[in-house]
C-alpha cells in the first residue's frame, strides 16, 4: 500500500523528468550548432561540449556570406523568389477544389475524390523523370518554373484534404442568405465560405511556405546556374568550397537559412499544431 | 435526424441553382493538375522503364524487361532494396513508439507543457531543411557533440559516418529525432478519448497500464493507422539526409533507392533504367499501403457514428 501511494505521488515528478531529458536531446543539438557558430575555429568546436564560446564572434557569419560567388542573402531572396509564388497558388488551387468537393453534388464526385485523396500516398519520386522530360520540352529547366507551375494546380493534395476537413464542418445556411442576396457561387465563396475557413487556409500557408522553403530535392533538379540557387543549394555549395571545412561559417549559414523558419514558426505555433492535428485527427 | 439533415442539404443545394456542371469548373485545376502533374508522369514512367530513353541518346528503343533484369541481377541494386527496407522498418516503428509514448506523457495536466510540445515539434518542422542535415553530419564527426559525450562515459569513439555498421542508423536517428509532427496528432488523438471511459475504467479496477491498452489504444487505432501509413510512405522517399551527410556511403550502406533514381536519372540521364527503379518502388509503397489498408477491418477501430 505504502508503495503504491509513493509510486503515485512521484508520478509528476518522472513525468517531468521524462519531458526534460527528452526536451534536452531534442534542443542541446540546435543549441550547440548556434553556439558553434559563434566559435572561433574548428579546434574550440570539438574540444567542448559546452555552448557557449570563449571569445564569441561573428567572424564566422561574415566570411561565411561572403564565401561564394554571392552574397548568402542572394541565396535567401532566391529561395522566396519561389516559395512566396508557389504558396500564393497551393492555396487558390486548394480551395477551389475543396469548394468543389464539399459544396458542390455532381456525378463521380466520390470517385474523384478518392482519387484525389490516394494521390496523397504517390511518391514524388515515380513523377521525377517524366516531370523532368516535361519541363525540359518546355524550355522550362533551370528556371524556377517547374517549382511553381504545379502548385497553381493543386498537385499538393494534403492542403485539398486538409481544407475539405474544415470546410466539411461549416453551416449552410449562410451560404443560403448570401444566395438569396444574389451572390453567384463564385461570390459565396469569396464573401463567405473563404473567410469562415481562414484558420485552415492560414496553416495551409505556413505549411507551405515551410516545407517548399525546405525543398531540396526540387531546386537540386530543376535549378542550374548558381545565381538562381536558393539558400538550400547554396547551403551545399559552401559546403562543398569550403576544403577542410571550417565548420563554424557552415554552421553559421545554417543558422542564417533556418532563422526565418524558426521567426515564422514561432509567431504562429498554435496554427501549426492545430493544422497538422486537423489533418490528422478526422481522417 | 441525419436523414432530416440530408434532405435539407440536397433541397438546399437545388435551391441555389448549382447548375450540374458548376462543380467540375471548380475542379477543373486540380482535374488538369492530376492529368498533367500525376497520371501522365505515372504512365510515362511505366512506359520509359521497358526503354534505353536516355536524354542524350535520341534513338529510343524498346529493350523489354531488360531494365528490370539488370536491376535483379545487379548487387548494387539489390542492395539498396534491402538498405531502403531496413531504413523504413527501423525508422517507422521508432519514430511511431516514441511519438506516441510522448504524447500520452505530454496528455498529463502538467505546468508548462506547452513549452515542451514547441521543443519537441522544432525538429520536425524544420527537419526537411538541408542545414537539420548539416547539423547532423556536425554532431556525429569524429570530435562531434556524440562522441565528445561518449568519452564523458568513457565510451571508445565511433567513426560513425565512416563506418558501414553505423551509417543507417546515424540516417535513421536523424528521421527518429523528428517524431514531433506524429507526437502532434497522436496528442489531438488523446484529448479527443472521453474521459469518462478512464473513470469507469478505474472504478472497476483497472490500472494505469491496462487503461492505455485497452481503452487508450484501441480508441486511437485511426490515428496510428493515419500515422503509420504516412511514416511508410515518407520513409520509401527519404533522399536529403543519405544524399546530403553520407552521399549514399560508406560502401552503399546509405544507398536508398531513391539515391540512385536521382543518379541514374540527373547525373547520367538514364531515364530508362531510372524509370524502372522508380517503378519498382512505386509498386512497394503501393503493396503496403494496400495491405495496411486492408488490414483496417482487424485492429483499427472507427466509431460507429464516424462510418
């Protein structure tokens, strides 16, 4: 008996132990690589665990943008170049057909939907090499066309099923007096069905901007020339200049590169957790 | 009452006038997308793996199942099916137990959970970004913060980019350590179990641990379903962490096959054999998604009203 009470009140107190020792594993590395950056050389980089710098300095981030061809803030306005495009056109596609599926009845509509929702498991992989066959008939290689074309047609169908899920739940009756003002569908769903799903659409956005400013894989195919490369490329390139690697100007473009991220993210947390748990949750 | 509110739709929707066409021309961007962006590069990719297309090589020929018998044939090939499968069964399962183990400790009312939900949610938010790659490679050099740690313990170092018994899993630990966007759902999972069910559950005697078994668990099976087909598919796709911290190495032991999709089709233009490989995984993520689905009816549990 005595056991079992002490086990119970000391359950908060492990609990608590398990978040920290995790939260540690999940933050030290994050914060070892900040204060890496600010380390004088690779010598006092790996002779410590420690975080913080004898003699902090921002050598390393000055030399570091400046160690290519061009300015590592090049490299960043390239990368929203594209990014602010494509998440302008993931959101208008998406809602459009997410407006279709959840207002509309019209014939094969359960098909296509299904349809839609199975392309969610299609690896990019398998669409690679066509993709590339396609944009390359059509002069579009080394441009960042490629990256921003598709998303106008909502080719990523998780923001569709995300927005479908939100938009599902919405009362029709709005809709019905905006109808009886004269409002034609496509006013319905600019004067009332897209304000009322403006939660689901700004986490669509910040998902977007997220992991389109993360792609890698896109700009290493489609993007060439070194003055179009986006901070993911460049990031790679100052890798590969640096010979014998001093690590604290790579790890301080690092930094540099996730630092929007990281202000974006931060601003709206709760967005986010309620946009991949929305996802999630109803499916 | 559901039926009342069926026909109010329906009546509802006559009401508006919605012509029978209005709908596709909503749908018309996303109908062309999957047309141009999904189905026709799905074909296409079918069709190029029985041919010698190559960008460069302008004389297109059939070659049958050439492709794929080189591929069965070749140790390199091979091998990269089995380094991608011990990638996915390693990463899944881990990344999935501790997602969820998380969660149901973050479900506790505790002060400041919030803080750690952030901490924990970073990773996987930023994790797709070439510089979480980059900080990987940094942690596990020679004199990097894992091994420094180790001598703390007085552990031997590990050469843990260099060496081929280690490589997959520094690969693996990398995903794993980006458990928070599963831990997200799987938190919205457990605040949606009535709490009523834990109440009833413990006046007819029932401990913490049968609790999470057999209310928790079975509760949450869509959500672990959702998870883990998702965790499958992205796990076939993985390509920034082995192309970026061991370019594939030391002696294939990161060659995912995605890796060598992205060789054989941009860095020698191979579009055939590409194709084929390309082709081939598609097959895999198909059979399992197909199973897991099909495997609903035994352990995933949907609330009658859901249906």
């Amino acid at each position: 008996m005595n056991v079992k009470h002490l086990a119970r009140k000391s359950l908060p107190a492990i609990r608590y132990g398990i978040l920290i020792i995790v939260g540690f594993f999940m933050l030290y590395p994050m914060l070892w690589m900040v204060g890496s950056s600010f380390k004088a050389n690779n010598a006092e980089i790996f002779s410590s665990i420690g975080i913080l710098a004898k003699h902090p300095t921002f050598k390393a981030y000055t030399s570091g943008w400046f160690a290519t061809n061009y300015q590592y803030g090049w490299y960043m306005l390239n990368t929203y170049r594209f990014v602010i495009p494509k998440v302008i056109g993931t959101v208008l596609s998406a809602v459009l057909t997410a407006y279709a599926f959840t207002r509309f009845s019209f014939r094969m509509k359960n098909l296509l939907y299904s349809i839609c929702i199975s392309t969610l498991f299609l690896p990019q992989v398998v669409l690679n090499v066509p993709q590339f066959i396609l944009f390359n008939k059509m002069h579009w290689l080394d441009s960042y066309l490629p990256l921003i074309v598709p998303s106008f047609f909502a080719v990523d169908t998780y923001f569709v099923f995300v927005l479908v899920q939100f938009m599902r739940t919405l009362p029709h009756n709005l809709e019905e007096a905006a109808y009886l003002d004269g409002c034609n569908s496509l006013q319905r769903l600019y004067y009332v069905i897209a304000p009322l799903t403006k939660p689901a659409i700004v986490s669509c956005m910040l998902f977007q901007f997220m992991w389109s400013s993360n792609d890698f894989q896109g700009p290493l195919i489609y993007v060439n020339s070194v003055e179009k490369y986006p901070a993911a490329l460049g990031l790679r390139l100052l890798m590969d200049a640096e010979n014998g690697f001093e690590w604290n100007k790579v790890l301080a473009m690092s930094v540099v590169t996730l630092l929007p991220s990281l202000v974006v993210f931060f601003l709206a947390q709760d967005s986010f957790v309620d946009g991949i748990a929305a996802g999630g949750v109803k499916g | 009452m559901k039926r009342n509110d069926r026909k109010a739709i329906d009546s509802h929707k006559k009401n508006l006038g919605m012509g029978r066409n209005t709908g596709y021309l909503y749908l018309l961007p996303w109908m062309i997308g999957f047309a141009v962006f999904k189905l026709y590069p799905i074909l296409a990719t079918a069709f190029y793996s029985f041919t010698n297309y190559n960008l460069f090589n302008t004389n297109l020929r059939f070659v049958g199942l050439k492709n794929y018998t080189t591929i069965f044939q070749s140790p390199k090939y091979m091998n990269s099916f089995g380094v991608t499968s011990r990638f996915a069964l390693l990463t899944v399962p881990l990344k999935l137990v501790f997602a969820l183990f998380i969660a149901s400790v973050l479900n506790y009312k505790l002060k400041g959970i919030k803080f750690f939900r952030t901490a924990y949610y970073v990773p996987s938010i930023l994790g797709g970004s070439v510089a979480i790659s980059v900080l990987w490679q940094f942690l596990w050099q020679d004199d990097g913060l894992i091994n420094q740690v180790g001598q703390i313990f007085n552990i031997p170092k590990v050469n843990w980019l260099g060496d081929a018994r280690y490589t997959l899993l520094v690969i693996c630990l990398l995903r794993v350590w980006q458990f928070g966007s599963a831990m997200v759902i799987f938190l919205a999972a457990l605040k949606g179990v009535p709490t009523e069910l834990y109440e009833a559950a413990s006046i007819d005697g029932a401990n913490r641990r049968q609790q999470f078994f057999h209310i928790t668990i079975p509760l949450i099976t869509p959500i672990i379903f959702y998870n883990l087909v998702t965790q499958i598919c992205a796990a076939f796709q993985e390509f920034n962490g082995p192309y970026i911290i061991t370019a594939g190495g030391p002696m294939g032991s990161t060659t995912l096959i995605s890796l060598l999709i992205y060789q054989n089709a941009f860095k020698t233009y191979n579009m055939g054999m590409a194709s084929a490989l390309a082709w081939l995984l598609f097959i895999i993520v198909a059979v399992l998604t197909i199973i897991a689905f099909a495997s609903q009816k035994r352990w995933v549990y949907y609330d009658e009203d859901q249906k």
